[in-house]
C-alpha cells in the first residue's frame, strides 16, 4: 500500500464518527416522518377517510415547493452542520404539535388540525434539512467515497423508514383491549405521539456530531428572486445532458414510490383486511427491498457506468408490479399464498428502487460545482417534490374508482413506458463519469454542450 492509498483509507477512517453521527440523525428523521404519516394514513383509512391520506401527502410536500430556492441558499451561505441543526430544532417542535394532533384524533375536532400542522411543520424542516445533509456527504468522504457512502447511508435511512412504517401499526394496535392511559385517548395512539417526541431528542442530540466546514459560498445573497433562480438552475441543467436525465429519472421514482406508498393502506386494510401492523409490514417489505437494493448499487456501480442499472431496475419494478395486480387473479392461490405473494413482489419492487436510487444520487450530489451543489440540490429537490405533489393528486382517483392491485397495475404500465423512453439516454450516456471538468454551473464533461 502507497501513501497515496494510506492516506485516503486514514481519510475515510477518520470521518466515520461524524458520518454515524449524520446517519443516526437522518435516519431517526425519517423515522419519525414514516412511522408518523403511516400511523396517521392508517387512522384516516380506518376510518373511512382514505381521501385524507393524499391530502396530508400534499400539505407535507408543499414547504418543499415553496421554500426549495431558500433552503439552497441556506446550505451554500451557512455551515451546512448548523442548517442541520437548526432543522432538527424544528423537528422536534413540529413532533411536539404532532404529538398532542395524534392524541387527539377521533374524539376532539382540533385533532386532524394538528396533524395537518404537524405535516407541514416537519416538511419545512426536512426541506432545509436535505440540502444540508446530502450536500455534507461529498464534503466528509474522497469524490470516489461517495457512493459507496451513500450506498451504507441509503440502507441505513431506509432501515429507519421501514421501523417506522412497520411500528406504526404495531403501535396503534397496543393496547386496545385495556383501559386507556388517558381517558379518551387510546393507548396505541399515545404511544405514537411519545415516540415521535422521544426520536426528535435523540436525533436532535446526534446532529451535534456532523461534520463542520465552513460555507462553501459565505457572500451568496439572499435569493429574493427565488423562483426565477429555482428555474434558472433548472433550465441551466440542460447544458449537461447527464445530468439532467439524472434528475428526470430521479423524479420518476420518487412520483412511483409515493403514489405506490398511498396505495398500500388501501391495499392491506381495505382490500386484504390485513389489520393496521401487518399493513405496515407490507410497506416494510418494500423498504427491506430498497436497502438490499442499494447496497448491491454500491457494488455493482463502477465510475462512468451508473447508467447501466437504470434500465434492469426499471424493469425489475415493471415487472413486480405487474405481478402484484396479477395476484387476485390466479385463482389456484389461497389468501395466505396471495398476502405472501405481495409480501414479495413489493419487496422485488423496493429491490428495483433501491438500484435505481443509489447510483442516480451519488451522481447528483457530485456532478455539479461545489459552490452551486446546494442550490443545484434545492432545484432538484423543487421539482421532485412538485412531481410527487402530483403523485398525491393522482392517487386520489386511483384509490377511488380502482381496487388497489389495478391500481398497482397502473403504476407498472407507467413504469414500463418509462422504461421504453430511458432506453435513448443510456445508450447516449452510459459511459459518462461524475467527474469532469468545472464549468461556471456544473461539473461536466465537455463533450455535454
């Protein structure tokens, strides 16, 4: 070993702590996003309101719409580790406002109020969060690090969001047969709520340990035109083919996901009667998937061929979901055999994503320059949360007028168009390297225009 490859691996070994620290604070995060909106989801479909779910999806997704240009400027223009931690100042106030919303569901009318304060609370902070966080990785680890790093990331979030759509239900149901706590408040539902508060400390007192850098641009105004330069920055990604595909491929999946996320509710306790915990574990199996999916990413993407795991995952996802609106129909299985069916198939779809992400992230977060990484970040962040606005809208209908395996159907005929289209950009660009010369708004190859 030379002392180029001892002070790279010194390197790497050195940012572990703050990397754990980063992860462990994301991860709870994201728990208490999931295990929240799933606890809440399955109240609302459980009683009857299973509109309610996609509204709820589209008050968390707004912050990140309108705030996107200012959360970009946040992460260029501060240290990003104090973004972090003030984002995680506001988790724990916006779980504190959930807490009582949840408390109070089902017998008081200001509970479904607080809930939706709640969603829109923590999808303002998770929207200055993201910028921040992402852009600290390339940051801490050497630009060949990096998708590793978001490889052992990926899972270790994706395991947070499985906990804390998988307890959501095991939560609801404790305690339903004794006495409550509280009287009126049903202990499942006390149980959500000191949870959510408990994981805010605890994520709160980890983001202490991420990494500090100073600024990356200390003399970035305040962006007063916001939206023009969130379009700017988006228009701009055109002079870099490969990137913009990136994050077209991006927004895709996460409309798939989310629309598929509001479909499982209605799948496991209105069409298969599965009851609120093994509900959750249907959305569990699929989040198991992504993060089998995203460690095998990380070894199978080499620099100048992420591409080539776009078209075998989209195809993996077309083909299980495909499958699981097939499975009421193959009438030689018994009930047990078509709930471990789905278990399967949404866990070969969680698989597919997880292949998909991975590669696809770790080239958005070091394609671009790093004086512009947070706002090209906020831009992306912009419009995939303006697709999966969409997404909330368009499963208002699914879930109205289709059971929810068609409507999983759907979601695999859209994932097969897709497909077809994304066929030309890999062809084109499936040789392309993260790394490339610095131009004035990317990192690009020259070859990109």
């Amino acid at each position: 070993m030379n002392n180029q490859d001892t002070e790279h691996l010194r390197h790497i070994r050195h940012a572990r702590k703050h990397f754990i620290a980063m992860a462990g604070a994301f991860a709870l995060g994201v728990f208490n996003e999931n295990f929240y909106k799933s606890a809440a989801a399955m109240l609302a479909v459980a009683a009857g309101l299973t509109a309610l779910q996609s509204w709820a999806s589209l008050v968390f997704t707004l912050p990140f719409l309108a705030l996107a240009p200012v959360t970009g400027w946040l992460a260029d223009r501060f240290p990003k580790r104090s973004v972090v931690i003030g984002a995680k100042w506001m988790e724990l106030a916006a779980m504190l406002a959930g807490a009582v919303g949840i408390c109070l569901v089902g017998h008081s009318p200001l509970g479904w109020p607080l809930v939706f304060v709640m969603l829109l609370l923590i999808g303002t902070q998770a929207s200055a969060f993201s910028p921040a966080l992402n852009g600290s990785i390339p940051e801490l680890y050497p630009e060949d690090y990096v998708p590793h790093a978001n490889g052992v990331l990926r899972t270790v979030v994706n395991l947070g969001i499985m906990a804390g759509t998988a307890l959501a239900g095991v939560a609801l149901s404790a305690g339903e047969k004794q006495t409550c706590l509280i009287p009126n408040v049903p202990n499942g539902q006390l149980a959500v709520g000191c949870i959510v508060v408990v994981a805010a400390v605890v994520g709160l007192a980890l983001s202490y340990g991420v990494v500090a850098r100073p600024a990356a641009a200390p003399a970035s105004k305040f962006p007063w035109e916001a939206y023009r330069k969130t379009f700017r920055d988006l228009w701009t990604m055109r002079l870099d083919p490969p990137l913009a595909v990136a994050v077209a491929a991006t927004v895709f999946i996460f409309i798939l996901g989310w629309v598929e996320f509001l479909v499982i509710n209605p799948l496991g306790i209105d069409q298969y009667k599965l009851g609120k915990a093994a509900t959750g574990g249907l959305l569990a199996s699929q989040l198991i998937g992504i993060g089998a999916g995203g460690l095998l990413a990380a070894r199978l993407t080499n620099r100048g061929r992420w591409f080539r795991m776009l078209l075998p995952s989209c195809a993996l996802m077309t083909g299980a979901l495909l499958a699981v609106a097939a499975v009421p129909h193959v009438l030689a299985f018994s009930r047990t055999a078509q709930v471990t069916a789905l278990y399967l198939c949404i866990g070969m779809v969680g698989i597919g994503g997880g292949l998909f992400m991975v590669p696809v992230d770790s080239f958005i977060q070091v394609r671009p320059a790093a004086d512009r990484k947070g706002s090209v970040l906020a831009a992306v962040n912009f419009v995939v949360f303006s697709g999966m606005l969409l997404g909330s809208l368009a499963a208002l209908p699914i879930n109205k007028y289709m059971t929810p395996t068609n409507g999983m159907g759907l979601l695999g005929i859209s994932s097969l168009l897709v497909t077809l289209l994304l066929i030309p950009a890999v062809r084109r660009w499936g040789q392309v390297k993260p790394a490339a010369p610095m131009t004035r708004f990317h990192v690009r190859d020259p070859e990109c225009g």
